[in-house]
C-alpha cells in the first residue's frame, strides 16, 4: 500500500457487531482532536467473497485501492487522531492479515458486550429486517434458528480476539465493554482518548459539539412525530404485514420480543460461551463475572 501524500487512519474500530460500535462511533465523533470518517462503516479491507463466521459480508471495497480509502479522511487532515468503526471485521483472518499488511502500526478498538445481549440485539434486528420466519419469532426459540450458529460465532469473542493480539500486540489493543460506557460514559471515553493520544475529554466538549449541529436535535423530534402519526393511522394487522427497510423500520416499528429468559441464559452460558468468558478474562485482564452470573446462580440452587 502506498502511503507517501495520503491520509490514512490512525485507528479502527473493528467490533464486535451489536455491542455498541454505533454509540462510541457517534461520540468520539463529538471530540475536537478525532476525526470519524464521515460514514460509519467503509470495509475497505474486505475482498468479495471473504466471510465472517460462514457468512458474507455486507460490502467489500479492498479493490477499490487505497485512494478511494484515503479520501474518507481527507477532510480531518488536521485531527489528531483518525478513524472508522467496520464491527464485522472482528471475526475475519483476512481482513485482520490484511490490517497488518497496509497499516502494521495502526491502533485497534474494540467494543464487547454480555454475549447473550449481544445475541439477543442480533437477533432483533434480524427479525426487524425481518430475516428470521415467523416461527422464530421469539429468542426463547433461537436455537431453532437458522442463523443461530453465526449468533453464537460472533459472541465467542476470545475465539476470534486471541488472533488479533497475537497478530498486533497488546499495546496496539483496547478493549472497552458497553457496560462501562453505560456506567461511566465519561471515564471511558478518556480512557479511549489516552490510547489515542488525544487531550481528555471533558463534559462541557461534548454538550458543546452537540449543539453545533440542531439540525439532528430537530430531525429527532420529527421522528418522534412520525412514528406517533404511523402508529394512529396504520392498523396494528397492517403494520405486521409491512416489509419495511432497515432505516424506515427502526424508526416505525420495532417488534415486541421477550426479554431473555433466565434458563435460556444460563443454558447458552454454559454450551457456548463459559470457556470462552473465562479465556478472554485473562487475555484482556477484566473481570466478567457479571456475564457468567446466571450459570452461577443456577449452580447454587442445584447445590
């Protein structure tokens, strides 16, 4: 890759899908010193073909060449700290070889969730599209799912994190959890803004940078209207029937599915994802046993 006159990110978000990849994008785009590329998601580094955990990624521009890359940053030249957030990259060898290969210095964020909520929201947004049939139509039944599989692949996160450290080094590496940014947005966000060597981020920067744009203030209220108008005047039998897009049905309608059931939790714990918890504790050096707390409930009541 050529890289003499080129504006290349510093760093990329590269998952995991459905753990909060979107939220963070959104607010390290508020920071002064971070340039985002304008689109979220640009999977330069996918070839046609390449798959990610058995399935096809949505898009693929590595062929398009590395000017095609460049221009998404051009216009944050003068940033600090430059980057993309592309979630699916997280389970795929050859994108993170080819990573490796173009941009051996570049710094990786990654941003992971409980796996089973992380299912649980793959899941939703499968049946909101709706990719799942109407006899899973409940996540209580998603092992009867023909995506299950993939869901599962995609929560292993030690499976597929292991290779990344390996590949680049825990100094070039941070992994945050969606926890903590629930729990403490702030503190994370600064500790994302010392592994990018920006200045700290402070409460006033952020409220600042949102109201420089009311625009997207103002667009949210017309939604909150339009979704009121939508659920009045079309009939609850029509709405189901409605094969909306992904960004209409976000916003129009968004299918009642049962939170996960206690038993199911612990069951997907246990089969699939326990060992891999365990592991991806002592790769990343956090404590997770707030993720294997139903396995363990459920062990204390058999005793």
């Amino acid at each position: 890759m050529k890289r003499a006159s080129l504006i290349l990110p510093t760093f990329i978000g590269c998952g995991a899908p459905k753990a909060g990849s979107t939220t963070l994008y959104r607010l390290l785009s508020l920071h002064p010193e971070i340039g985002m590329s304008r689109k979220k998601e640009l999977y330069f580094f996918v070839r046609p073909g390449d798959k990610i955990c058995g399935r096809k990624f949505p898009k693929a521009h590595y062929d398009k060449g590395v000017e095609w890359y460049s221009r998404h940053f051009v216009e944050f030249a003068d940033r600090k700290a430059l980057g993309e957030f592309s979630p699916w990259y997280f389970a795929s060898a050859d994108v993170r070889r080819r990573i490796k290969k173009d941009l051996p210095d570049v710094k990786l964020l990654f941003v992971l969730r409980d796996p089973v909520e992380r299912m649980y929201s793959h899941f939703r947004e499968r049946l909101l599209h709706p990719y799942e049939p109407e006899t899973v139509a409940n996540f209580n039944m998603v092992e009867q799912s023909r995506f299950f599989q993939w869901y599962i692949c995609l929560s292993q996160y030690y499976k597929h994190l292991r290779w990344w450290y390996e590949e680049f080094g825990p100094e070039q590496i941070l992994v945050v959890l969606l926890e903590d940014l629930r729990r403490d947005q702030l503190q994370t966000l600064n500790t994302i803004a010392a592994f990018l060597r920006v200045s700290p981020v402070t409460q006033e920067m952020m409220e600042e940078r949102v109201y420089e744009n009311p625009g997207k203030y103002f667009r949210r209220i017309g939604f909150v209207w339009l979704k009121r108008a939508y659920y009045q005047i079309v009939p609850g039998w029509l709405r189901q029937q409605l094969q909306v897009s992904k960004r209409i049905g976000r916003v129009l309608y968004t299918p009642s599915i049962p939170k996960v059931d206690f038993e199911l939790r612990a069951k997907l714990i246990e089969r699939y994802f326990y060992m891999d918890i365990v592991q991806l504790q002592n790769l990343i050096g956090r404590n997770l046993e707030n993720w294997l707390w139903p396995l363990r409930a459920t062990n204390e009541e058999s005793i």
